[in-house]
C-alpha cells in the first residue's frame, strides 16, 4: 500500500486533534483512500510540556522548516496559530511545491490573497475546511455543493464563545462580566477574550465566506464590526418581549450588485432555525438562487471536530496527490482565481436594516414624542414601542423601528443621546427579519 508522509507543524491541542484522529481512524482511511498517511514529523518549540496525545520522540522537532523543506514530505498541515512567522512558514512550504492545510482564519483573511496566488504559481493548494465552523463542512459546501448557484445571502454564527455567552444571558444566568468569567473558568472563553468577543474572530471568518460566496477578495477594513460586550440582560428579556432571540450573526448579503459584509449583534425571529442554535455551536445560514435557504449546523471548534475538517482536508488533498495531481483540482475559491468578482462592498452607512432602540428616559410627559420627533427628522419610523416597567424618575423604553440606513440612524442617535431627557447611551441592535 501507498504511504503518503505528512508534516504537521503545531503539537497543540488541534495539532493533538489531528494526530489522535490519524492514529484512531488509520484503518479507515487507508480503506477510503487506497493509501496510508503517515506522521512524518511534528514540530513544536515546547518538546516537553506533557501532551494529552503522544507521538513517536523520533518524530518531534523544534524547527518547523526542516518538515517544510524535507521532499520526502508532500504534505503540510500548519496548526500553529498566531505565532508571527507563520506566513513564511506557509510560503517556504508551497514554493517547496507542498500543499498545505490550515485552520488559521486570521492568516487567511489578512493574507489569503498573497498565499493563495502562490499557491497558483506553484501549483499547489491550500485548504482551509477548518478555518471556518470547525468541524462543519461549509468551505465544501460554498466551493463545491452550491458552485452553481448565485448565493444571495449567508447569515454565520461561527464563533462558539460567543454563542455559548448569548446563551447563557439569554437564560437569565447574569450579566456579560459575571458570564464570561464562568466561561473562563470552564475553558470556553481565552484569557484574553477579545478576538472573540469584539467580533474580530468572527470577521476574520466572514472574509473567507464572502471570498468563496461572492468571489470578493474583502479587506478586514471592509468589514463593519461590533461585538457583544455592551449588551446587558435587559436586552435580552426586551428582545424576548418581542419575539426575537439575540445572536452575534455574520452577514454577507447580495443586494442591488453590491456586497453587504458586517458583524454584530443581531435580533432575530425567535422562531427562526438560527436562534435554537445555542451554547458553543456553530451554524451557517446560505441562500442560493436556485437551491433556497440551506442550513448547515455543528461543532464550530474543539480538539475533535477541527481535527475532522484538518484530516478531510489532508484525504481530499491524498487523492489528488495519489492521482499524480499535486495541486489544482480546484480553485481555492469558488470563483477561477484569477478572476475575481466586480462586485463591490456596500459601505456601512448606506446598509438598510429595522433597529431596536434601548434607553432609560426621564419618566415626564411628552418624552415620546421629543423622541419620535428626533427619529422623525431622519424619516426613521416607529413600529412598536414598549415601557418596561418605572424606575423611580426614570423610565426604560424599548422601540423598534421600520428599516432605516445606517447612516439616518447614525444621526438620529446622536441628536437623541444629547436629549436631557434621555439618561445614558442608547443602546442599538439591527433586526434581521429574513431568517
Ligand atoms: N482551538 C480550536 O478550537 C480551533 C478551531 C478552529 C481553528 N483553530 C485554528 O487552529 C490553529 C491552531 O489552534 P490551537 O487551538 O491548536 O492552538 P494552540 O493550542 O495554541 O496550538 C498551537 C501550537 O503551535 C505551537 N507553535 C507556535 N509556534 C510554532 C512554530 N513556529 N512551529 C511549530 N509550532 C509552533 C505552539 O507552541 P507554544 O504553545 O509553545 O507557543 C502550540 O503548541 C489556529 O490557527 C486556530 O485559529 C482552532
């Protein structure tokens, strides 16, 4: 039987993932594939700390390029996360004629157009199924299963902590700070949050589905990008009140040739498919022309379903390798490479959306009106609007609004932030009612 040799760089805990599931499933594989992948070497610089998932000493070392450079090595898999050299690391391995799998969003959504066009030069790939939704299959799904259709619209919520911490708030189980330390404390929030909190992770993520849906090679500046560290309790029982549930969503839609492309909180219909994905899963919404609305739901990260997206990588890239192909069976996009999209991205501000509107307001006649008043001035109207209970002086109002530009909003809150009738920082969520 063939044996296939794989370089893997990064003994992490995806790294781990992926020698567990080598090991597990050799047998299965070499029965899907007609040949066997074998660990060639690992690379890592801490060689000693104690690993839940061990390898042979002999194939530990601390230097990632002797892998890269080994031609007796025609695989890569680069699991090492955000150490700075990772990019050379990539480029030395494909101009060593090597293809390459990834997880790494962050690198690909920074640098993908760079990797990718060298990859073409020297005909080889990158794949990256794990880069997106963990173990769920929606690079396949963009790049292959829906290729024929012109997608509309993908609704992700693709970042796991964050969904786990929406959950949880929305189960009346406390405030973010109170939230998040219990995350920490269970292992599904970092240390250091904000990658996933502030939505940068998510729209690292969002470049690589707008990339494979719509053919636009998006800068991370394109996309607009709001978090969820303000939203408080309060919008989630007013969210419920109304029917919606909250999610951090990513969005990229198709509308009139333009392409919208933001992250951030999101009300939608409670009833939807969306809002029962809860805790640490990941799912992604895609409409096509022709196929509808489709729904792809799963595990979004962790050691095992990562490891899954890693290893059929690896096997889709074994065939190609065993067919005497190293590289270009198809395009690392949707879309032929050398040929990207006209589409454009639509600017932030002229995005339409409905909004719900939070804020504590002197509790005195005619405070309503000085604020519909204000809405008005921007032709922004109301379409419901909820007192929620007295504080004393103060009073909560929860409004929603009939769609708006971001931009008429944009200065309907500043006018209405500097009310004194209005007592803090009005707190605005966009609705998608699509779903
Ligand atoms: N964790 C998930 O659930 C998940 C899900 C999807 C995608 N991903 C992506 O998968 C990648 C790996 O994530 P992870 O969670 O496995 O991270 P991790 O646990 O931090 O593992 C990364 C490993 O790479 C090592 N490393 C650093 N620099 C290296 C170098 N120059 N050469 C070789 N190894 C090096 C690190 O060593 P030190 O610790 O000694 O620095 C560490 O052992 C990331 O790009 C991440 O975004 C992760």
């Amino acid at each position: 039987m063939k044996t296939i040799a794989i370089g893997l760089l990064g003994y992490g805990t995806i790294g781990q993932g992926v020698i567990k599931l080598l090991q597990k499933n050799a047998r299965l594989i070499e029965d899907r594939l007609g040949a066997r992948l074998e660990l060639a070497g690992v690379a890592d610089p801490d060689l000693t700390r104690p690993r839940q998932v061990k390898v042979a000493k002999r194939l530990l070392t601390r230097d990632p390029f002797r892998l890269v450079r080994d031609p007796k090595i025609p695989l890569i898999v680069e699991l090492v996360g955000d150490w700075p050299g990772v990019k050379e690391l990539i480029l030395a391995a494909l101009r060593a004629k090597k293809s390459v799998v990834t997880a790494n969003k962050a690198l690909l959504a920074k640098h993908g157009a760079e990797l990718f066009a060298e990859a073409e030069k020297q005909g080889v790939d990158i794949y990256y199924e794990a880069s997106v939704a963990g173990g769920v299959p929606i690079i396949r799904v963009l790049r292959e299963g829906l290729i024929a259709n012109r997608i509309q619209a993908v609704y992700g919520i693709v970042n796991g902590t964050c969904n786990y911490l929406l959950t949880e708030m929305s189960q009346g189980r406390g405030d973010f700070q109170t939230i998040l330390q219990q995350a920490q404390a269970k292992g599904y929030a970092e240390a250091n949050p904000a990658s996933d909190v502030e939505g940068h992770d998510a729209s690292h993520k969002l470049a690589l589905l707008i990339r494979l849906g719509f053919g636009v090679p998006i800068r991370l500046s394109q996309i607009y990008r709001e978090g969820i560290t303000a939203l408080a309790p309060a919008d989630f029982e007013a969210a419920a009140e109304f029917g919606f549930a909250i999610k951090l969503l990513a969005i990229a839609k198709l509308k009139d040739g333009r392409v919208e492309a933001r992250v951030h909180p999101t009300l939608i219909p409670a009833g939807s498919l969306l809002a029962d994905v809860g805790g640490v899963f990941n799912a992604v919404y895609v409409v096509g022309d022709f196929v509808g609305p489709t729904l792809y739901y799963g595990r979004g990260a962790g050691m095992d379903p990562t490891a899954s997206a890693v290893v059929s990588d690896l096997m889709e890239l074994a065939r190609n390798y065993l067919r005497g192909e190293p590289g270009r069976r198809l395009p690392s996009g949707s879309f032929q490479d050398s040929r990207p999209q006209k589409l454009r991205v639509m600017p932030q501000p002229e995005v339409l959306t409905q909004y719900y509107l939070r804020m504590q307001v002197r509790d005195q006649p005619g405070v309503l009106s000085k604020i519909s008043g204000q809405l008005a001035k921007e032709n922004i109207s109301i379409s419901a609007v909820v007192q929620r209970g007295r504080g004393g002086k103060t009073a909560p109002i929860v409004m929603l609004t009939h769609t708006a530009s971001e931009a008429a909003m944009e200065k309907a809150l500043k006018r209405l932030n500097r009310l004194a009738v209005v007592q803090k920082p009005i707190q605005r969520i966009r609705i998608e009612t699509a779903l």
